[in-house]
C-alpha cells in the first residue's frame, strides 16, 4: 500500500522543454573539424608547455601556481584586536554560522566577567535550528498547498526541506527564543560534528511527509467543490492538515533527540574567574542562563550589512522565505560599498566587540599559511591565460559568492594613512587550522571577497540605520548569492 500511495502522488519537478530539432540548412554550433584545426593551435608545445603538462600530470594545480615570490609568512602584528580565548571546531558540519555567531557572544562573555574561558554549547542549538527547519518545511507546503507541484516556490522547498547551513538570523531567532547552555550542559555527538547521514535521513522523511500533505489536502477539497461547500472544507482541511504537521514533528524530534540528545530545561553550572578560583554555582534554565549573561536583544540590537555590487546600494533587501524559525524573521541586509562596511568593522573592533562576518573563504586562501591573499596563488602565469572578472562580474557569473562564516576580531591600520592594511578573522575549524585556529587576510583580498558582516547598531552611521525605516526589496528564496553559510 505505501508504495502505490507514494507513487501516485508525482514529485514536483521543474519542466524542461525539449531542444527543437534542426532544420535543414542550420548550423548546430558545433565544433567542426576546422574549427577544432584552429582551436587546436592554441596548445604550442613548447618547452615550457610540455614542463607545464608533465608537472600537472602528477601536481595539483594549486601547489604548482604558489607564488614564490609571496612564500613569506605576512605580519601577525594587528594594531587593534578584541580579545578572545579558545578556539571552536565545527568538524564535520555546516554549522560556521552557528558557531560564528555563538563566538561573537562568548567573546563579549568572557571579556565581561573575566573567565579563563568558556563555550556555549553548539548542539543545544543545532537542536531546535533542525526542529525548526523541519517546521518552516512542512508549514511551507501546507502554506503552498493550493499551488501546482511545478510551481518554483513548490519545487525550491521539496529541493531544500532543510539544511545544517545557515546566517546570523537563525542564530538571533533561535537564541531569543530557546536561550544559551554552556557546551557541558548538552556536549557534541558523532551526529552533530558529522550531520550528513542526519541530514539525509531528516530530508528524507520531511520529502514524503510533504507530499502527504499535499495529498490529504488534495484529496479533502476536491477542485470541483465551490462555494460554501469548499469554505467548509478547506477549514477542515486547515484542522487537519495542522495535526498532522504536529504528529510529523513529533517523529522528527524523536529522530534529533537519537541523533542529538535531549535537550536540557534546566542546568546547573558553576562560573569561576580567570584564576580558576569558584565565584557562583547556580540553577539556570536556557533562557535565564541567556538573559543574566548575554541580555541584549540580537534581533533589534544588530545590522546585517553586505557588499553586493551586483545590486544598488543604500537600500535594504529581504530575502523571501530564507529564515531558520516560521515565526521568526526573514533575512534583511542593508548593501553598502565596501569602503562604508569598513569603517563599521573598525568601530567594533577598536571598541572590543567581534563580529559575524562571510566570505568566499576558498579563494586564494594558503592552507600551510593560514592567509587569504591576492598575491598567494598565479594561476595566471602558470596557464598562460588572463582571468579578468572584478567582483560584479564574478558575483553575476556564479564564480564567487559567500560560502563561509568566521568572527572578525581584527585590523592593522597603518598609522601614515589611517587605513586598513589586514584583517584576521577567528576560525572554527580548529586550533591547528590556519594561524593558530584563526586566518589573516589583506585588504585587497578583504575587497573582493568580502560579502557580510553583522555589527551592533550602536557601531553603524545614522544614515545608514535609517535606510532600515523604508520597505525591503524583496528577492526570492532561490537567488544564488544567498545560499546559506557552511
């Protein structure tokens, strides 16, 4: 029975028409054998082309284009630095987000009531990000439960049910909502730090819970029904399709709660100062372990600020469904030229507050070195080919775009000009990753490859706060340039 169930309901999927056959006297754009005579010419085979070849043979790219000429490790001295302790791993998972933001908190922490260190526990809240993804899922397609299954809004939430990728809203919702507990109150599982197989199973399960909704709805408000007669039904419907929303929750909170553990309603946690000497040993729940130390409001009290060349700048974008919580807020972003973002960054950071900060950490990024410099790789002079796109171009080609979130804790200003010379950023990869868990990168590459940050109002102009007053351009879930940080 459950297979003929499943497969009469048809999977939503996107149409493609059929390519339109060639009519006689066309050309197909191919590569004829001339055009492959002249193409070939563009291999010489000379003596510097056949080293290149036969290094390549057995080299990576990568090795082969390091830039002697940068091979010295840059200068760790950084003229203004927040102070932090520790550094997190994610292993792994695609949690940068949640550990970046979590970062920013526990730096503002420690530096607060002088710890020797401490970290807030990842796993409490990897916990509801996932139950609450689970719910955005299904309330989504009751939401869309009149739409056909081709539909682009049905299509994108069947391609994305969820996901342990995220942004700096689902860490500010999921905290205002849920609260904080230090890692020893719900430590790391193999699930948590390896969220693949999680993820495949949780996907999965919601994948065909989604379409037995659309299924229960289609079959309780037939299309002929009208009037009155449909009204009553489609409130029915509403009943019903809500209970069993509550039932499929209950079998995916089961399924974190193996995966994850249970997470605690309350906790006992003892707080020692810097010389691990015992200042207060106290009962907490989530919540009030938030409001005594953290307090501060994360959904009014902070600004996502981004540098998207590819759209206008001084106006405010929301991003249509991209949210952690259903009740909670979709993600909105002020854009602003890099030079305004950075003058932002510096006020944090003279003031001792870390930031939440993406970028495309892949490019150029020297591994044995720890930096993110222009300079490292010349793939340029080892191809024999110019690659020309600025950061536009490469934004509007998908060629570059954020992928991974880390804490800015630092800049060196050159005392001369007044302007920034490097950056560094905290990590969660781990301590022996990059320079000492963090990585340092130059302004040049912090240009091109910069794309968000997430400031304390109090550090961001007037004038840019007020932008937050006019209506959002609204882009849709499915835009590219905001897929979530891993």
């Amino acid at each position: 029975m459950a297979v003929s169930f499943v497969s009469a309901m048809a999977l939503p999927r996107v149409a493609y028409s059929q390519q339109p056959q060639q009519r006689a006297g066309e050309t197909d754009g191919g590569i004829t054998p001339e055009m492959l005579a002249e193409i070939s010419r563009g291999y010489k085979g000379t003596a510097q082309d056949r080293a290149i070849r036969n290094a390549l043979a057995g080299t990576p790219i990568a090795t082969l284009a390091v830039n002697a000429e940068n091979a010295a490790m840059i200068d760790t001295h950084f003229s203004d630095r927040v102070k932090t302790k520790g550094i997190t791993d994610q292993k792994s998972s695609g949690r940068c987000w949640l550990f970046t933001g979590l970062n920013v908190l526990r730096a503002r922490m420690i530096d607060e009531y002088d710890l020797p260190g401490m970290e807030f526990s990842q796993n409490y809240l990897f916990f509801y990000d996932q139950l609450e993804k689970a719910n955005l899922f299904l309330q989504g397609i009751i939401d869309t439960k009149e739409l056909p299954s081709d539909d682009r809004k049905v299509d994108w939430l069947f391609s994305n049910p969820l996901s342990d990728g995220g942004q700096f809203t689902g860490v500010s919702n999921l905290v205002m909502k849920y609260g904080l507990v230090p890692s020893d109150a719900m430590p790391e599982t193999f699930c948590s730090n390896n969220t693949s197989q999680m993820a495949m199973l949780l996907k999965l399960k919601l994948r065909e819970d989604g379409l037995k909704l659309r299924e229960a709805y289609r079959k309780a408000v037939p299309e002929n029904l009208a009037g009155r007669k449909r009204e009553k039904a489609v409130g029915e419907a509403g009943e019903l399709l809500s209970g069993m929303k509550t039932d499929m929750l209950s079998e995916i909170y089961r399924m974190l709660v193996l995966c994850l553990g249970e997470p605690p309603v309350e906790f006992e946690w003892t707080r020692c100062d810097k010389d691990g000497n015992i200042v207060s040993r106290e009962k907490f729940t989530p919540k009030g372990f938030y409001q005594k130390y953290i307090g501060t409001d994360l959904e009014e009290n902070y600004v996502m600020i981004m540098n998207d060349p590819c759209r206008e700048y001084g106006k405010v974008y929301e991003i249509d469904y991209d949210r952690h919580v259903y009740d909670g807020h979709n993600w909105l972003y002020v854009n602003l030229p890099i030079e305004r973002i950075k003058e932002i960054a510096i006020a944090s950071i003279k003031d001792n507050a870390a930031m939440y900060f993406s970028c495309d950490v892949g490019k150029f990024f020297s591994r044995s070195k720890g930096t993110m410099d222009l300079a490292n790789f010349d793939y340029e002079s080892l191809m024999g080919v110019e690659f020309g796109m600025d950061k536009k171009e490469r934004v509007m080609t998908h060629a570059s775009g954020s992928s991974h979130a880390m804490t800015l804790i630092a800049v060196d200003i050159d005392k001369e000009s007044g302007k920034p010379v490097k950056w560094m950023v905290e990590n969660s990869w781990g301590e022996s990753a990059g320079y000492k868990g963090c990585l340092i990168m130059t302004d040049e590459w912090f240009d091109e490859y910069m794309f968000r940050l997430v400031a304390e109002k109090k550090y961001v102009p007037s004038d840019v706060l007020k932008m937050l007053d006019g209506e959002p351009v609204r882009l849709p879930a499915w835009d590219p340039m905001f897929m979530p940080e891993e």
